[in-house]
C-alpha cells in the first residue's frame, strides 16, 4: 500500500481517534527523579482472587522504587472484561495496603492519583487506538478479519503437520489485503483484530539479559500477533507496551510466565520507537506435593493472599516470609538486625534466585514465631485483638473486657534477649492464654500415672500452706525446692543426676504437680509469673479443685 492508502486505513479502521502520540508524549514527559531512581509497578488483573504470588513482584517493585527514590504505581489491567468482578480493585488495594505494599500513584479507593493516568487500561482505549494508528500508517500493522473457525481450522492443519501454531506465513491471509478489500469488508461491517507485521525470522536469536535470569538468548518472534482484539482493547502485550513507555517505568518486574512472549514485546517496543526497560522475570512459586515440585494453584488453600489474615499470621509474617524467599541473605540479616525495620534491608537484584522458590509451610511457621516474638506485649494485643474482632468474637469479648489483665499475660517472657516463642499465629493465642481465663480454663493434661497420688497431694497441700503472693521469685522457689525435700524428692538437679536411685524424683516433678493444678498443662510460661497474674485466689482455689479430682 502507498502511504496515502496506508494513512486512509488508519483511519478507516479508527475514525475516532483524533489524537497523535506526539500529544501523548507530551503529555506524559520524562519523569523528573534523581539520577538512579527506579519507576516500577505493580499490573494485576481484577480478577477477584488475589494470589498470594504477586506478594512477590510486588514487593521486588515497591522495594526498588522506595529505595532509589523513585515511585511505584498500581496500574489496573481490566482490558479482559470477561474476567472483571466486582470489588475486585478495592480487595487488590486493601489487601496490598495491609501487608505494607504502599503504591505512591495509580488507583485509589476513591478514582486515582499521579500525572500519568489514567491507571486503568479500560480507560486508556483512546491512547492504545492513537499508537495503533502510527503502526498502521507505517505498514507495521494491519486488519484481520478471518473468523474464529478459520483460525481453528488453520491451528487444525498446522497441528497435523507438526508446524509452529499462530498465525504467520502462508497463514497469514489478511496481511496482504488490498486497501479496497479492507475497505469493502469493514463497509459489510465485518469485525477485525488487528495485527502486528511481524518482520522476525525463527531461524534468528536476539540476545537479552534479564535482571534475574541473567543473559538469554531468545528466538525471534515470526507471528502476527494481535496488537488490538475486535473490541478495540489491547491485548497484554501492546498494553504493556504502550504503557510502561508512557508511564515512564524503568523496570518491569513480572513471572517468568511472560518470558515466552517478550520476543514479541520487544518486538512491538521497536515497532514504536519505544525504549525498552529492563525486565526482571520472577520464578513461579512452587510446592512440593508427594516428592514433586507443583505450581500453587488456586485449590491450595496458601495460594490465596486473604488465607494469611483469616489463618491468623501477622502482616509482617508474610512480608518477612516473602523476603527471606526473595533475597537469600535476608535471614543473616534479619538476625544481626533483630529490631530494624524490615524496610532497612538493602533488598539486592543480585541476590534473587533465578530458579524456582518453594513454598514451605515450616518455613513459614518458623519466621511467624520469631516476628511474633519479637513484638512488644502491647503490639501483640493490639493485633491479636484486631484478628479476634474478625475471627473469634467471644474471644474478642474476652480480651477486650479487661485490657491490661490481657496484656500482662502476653507480656509473659517478652523484651529480653531471648523472647519465647509460644505463638506462631494469632489463632495459637486462645488455647496459649486460656489457662488465664476461669471460662476457658481447664485441665488438659494430667500427671502421669508413675507419680504417687499421695507425694502429688502433700507436695499440693503444702504448697497452699507455704505459698505468698508477696514472695520474690527466688523465695518461692525456695519453698518448692523445701516441698521437695520434706517428700524425698531431689531439690538440686545436680545432686539427683549423680545418684538419681536415692531420690523419688526432683524438684522438676514437684513444680510440675504444681503446674498441672495450676494451669492444667504441662507446659506452661513461667510459673511463678503465671501465678503473679492469676492472683493468690485463683492459684489456691485450682489447686484445691485439683486435689479434690485426684
Ligand atoms: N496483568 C498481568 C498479570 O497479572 C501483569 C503482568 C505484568 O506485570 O506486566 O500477569
């Protein structure tokens, strides 16, 4: 086609469009950010069910814009609109918010906010239809209005001969229409896509290195992609495109999924005169299921990001959890630097692992207990609380009623250099604390039967002649250790290791009679801080219900 005819097509295909990319780049000028200073974004899909998986480039963008002082967006990919559901945003922005992802422009829960909106690529249809036309007038692409059964037809033959599926070649029957046969199709009123000219040969590699992955080398891409559907929306790939240019981004960070189809994005980024960013391709998350290594689907209850709030594991759990995956020195440092924020951590591309990680649920437990452990008792109270509003109202009601009493029970073993780690989420803290509570308190487990009932109920009844709230820690455990001698039981450890047949037992066995009267388990927090909080009452009136049921 001549220029002339070229240029007449553009504007037969979209007579609307009024605009020139030279008006959007105007519009959209380079970002004014300090040298260095990374523009990144995170691109979901409102498809109603927030992945856990995006925890990961999201936190890869958040991070390397925040800490280069650049800005990190939250664009909306809706051009899919079979896939939208309503809520959709709002859930992607709440969730995001509350694991700290905080994006500095893009959608909002009241419209959006920044200079290079719009955010949504539903509302970008004009801008993506302003690009097209450019390629079209340069020959770069054009119509196709083969119909759904012609295509399948043609994936139909190029299976039984073994060849490259798409549309390319000899199948690629609209790429040499003549401006009239366009012409007369869309004044029939025929449906079109259009499609990108691709100039790429199969036979050629295209050397690229990834940020993550390291150097490739990718086949070029010879199919005729779709830059535009019937609908006048973009496909991914041209979104992307057309976006991350005019939004200014400088690193795209997104699943290896798309690794197959960047040959294409750069080809679509040379067709527009596009600078390409760098590209950081992220790993899938996989789990092991019988010895094999699985995607996280949709079924596992751990792929969805709400299962974290309702399981009760704090938000600095998951953010944690998603670093110590994302960068392999993040554990070192989290235990030279036990109270640092977690954004303190220099967060390095070159620490990612270009394979695959795996979700652990150990792995997970394990950091769980140590961000918890690590909270002050007030924090703990105030996100226990938060979690029991929504999961457990009675033990909400519970918590509430007297504030302080709650808090002094969670301060149990805390602030010290070596804080204990009884809770690995908010759901452990019922059945941890129960023993506090008359309503949830109760005998769970039981001396074992090798004790004599009567050594167990001297040692009790001595106890409650002996015990004073008043007593400093070390005066208590003296009259334990006297309990124990008066019934022959060791009181030094020492003593009953070297000659352990003189004794009937130490003074362990007499402070755990003591424990399971008191608390009802074997384990418990400290005891003589347990029996501080209880009060002398409530430690007395235990023990003489227990000895009555011995
Ligand atoms: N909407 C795409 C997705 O959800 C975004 C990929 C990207 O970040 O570019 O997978």
């Amino acid at each position: 086609m001549t220029p002339t005819q070229l240029k007449s097509l553009a504007a037969l295909l979209y007579p609307s469009i009024g605009t020139t990319p030279e008006y959007f780049e105007e519009k959209y000028p380079p970002r004014n950010l300090p040298e260095g200073a990374k523009v990144t974004r995170f691109a979901p899909s409102p498809t109603g069910f927030v992945h856990f998986g995006g925890m990961f480039p999201s936190t890869v963008s958040e991070r390397l814009a925040h800490q280069s002082g650049g800005v990190f967006f939250l664009r909306i990919e809706d051009t899919d609109s079979k896939r939208e559901v309503d809520g959709a945003e709002e859930n992607i922005i709440k969730s995001y918010n509350s694991l700290g992802i905080m994006f500095d422009e893009g959608v909002t829960l009241n419209g959006e906010t920044g200079a290079y909106g719009h955010y949504r690529q539903s509302d970008r249809k004009q801008i993506y239809q302003t690009y097209a036309k450019k390629l079209i007038e340069e020959g770069k692409a054009y119509p196709c209005f083969c119909a759904p059964e012609q295509l399948d037809a043609v994936r139909e033959e190029q299976e039984k001969n073994k060849e490259l599926p798409g549309y390319y070649g000899k199948y690629a029957v609209c790429r040499e229409l003549t401006y009239e046969q366009i012409a007369g199709n869309i004044n029939a009123g025929k449906s079109f896509v259009l499609r990108l000219r691709s100039t790429g040969d199969p036979d050629n590699k295209i050397k690229f290195t990834d940020l993550v992955k390291g150097n490739l080398e990718l086949t070029e891409n010879n199919i005729d992609h779709i830059l535009l559907k019937s609908d006048g929306m973009p496909s991914y790939h041209f979104a992307h495109a057309v976006d991350d240019h005019l939004m200014r981004t400088t690193h795209v960070v997104r699943g290896e999924e798309w690794l197959p189809s960047l040959p294409y994005h750069i080809q679509i980024f040379a067709a527009l005169g596009f600078r390409l960013p760098k590209y950081l391709h992220i790993s899938q998350l996989m789990r092991m299921e019988n010895g094999a290594k699985k995607k996280l689907s949709k079924r596992d209850n751990c792929a969805a990001l709400s299962y974290y709030n309702t399981a009760g594991y704090p938000a600095a759990t998951v953010r944690e959890y998603v670093m110590t995956l994302l960068n392999s020195n993040f554990e070192d440092w989290r235990r030279a630097n036990p109270a640092a924020d977690i954004n303190d951590f220099p967060f390095s591309i070159k620490k990612m692992s270009g394979s695959g990680c795996l979700f652990d649920f150990d792995k997970l437990n394990d950091v769980s207990k140590n961000v918890i452990s690590r909270m002050s008792a007030h924090d703990v109270y105030v996100l226990l609380t938060e979690w029991a509003k929504e999961n457990d109202p009675d033990y909400y009601a519970l918590l509430t009623r007297d504030s302080e009493y709650a808090e002094s029970i969670l301060s149990i073993g805390r602030g010290g250099a070596k804080p204990r780690k009884d809770l690995t989420t908010w759901a452990d803290a019922k059945q941890y604390m129960n023993l506090f509570y008359d309503e949830l308190f109760g005998i769970q487990d039981m001396i074992p039967e090798k004790y004599d009932k009567n050594d167990v109920m001297n040692a009790l009844q001595k106890f409650i002649l002996t015990y004073n709230y008043e007593d400093v820690q070390s005066a208590w455990f003296e009259k334990i250790k006297d309990i124990s001698e008066s019934l022959g039981y060791a009181s030094d450890m020492k003593e009953y290791k070297q000659n352990p047949e003189a004794f009937k037992g130490n003074v362990g066995d007499i402070s755990m009679f003591i424990r399971v009267a008191v608390t009802g388990k074997l384990n418990s927090p400290d005891m003589y801080e347990v029996m501080r909080i209880l009060g002398y009452n409530t430690v007395i009136n235990r023990i003489k219900k227990f000895i009555k049921i011995l």
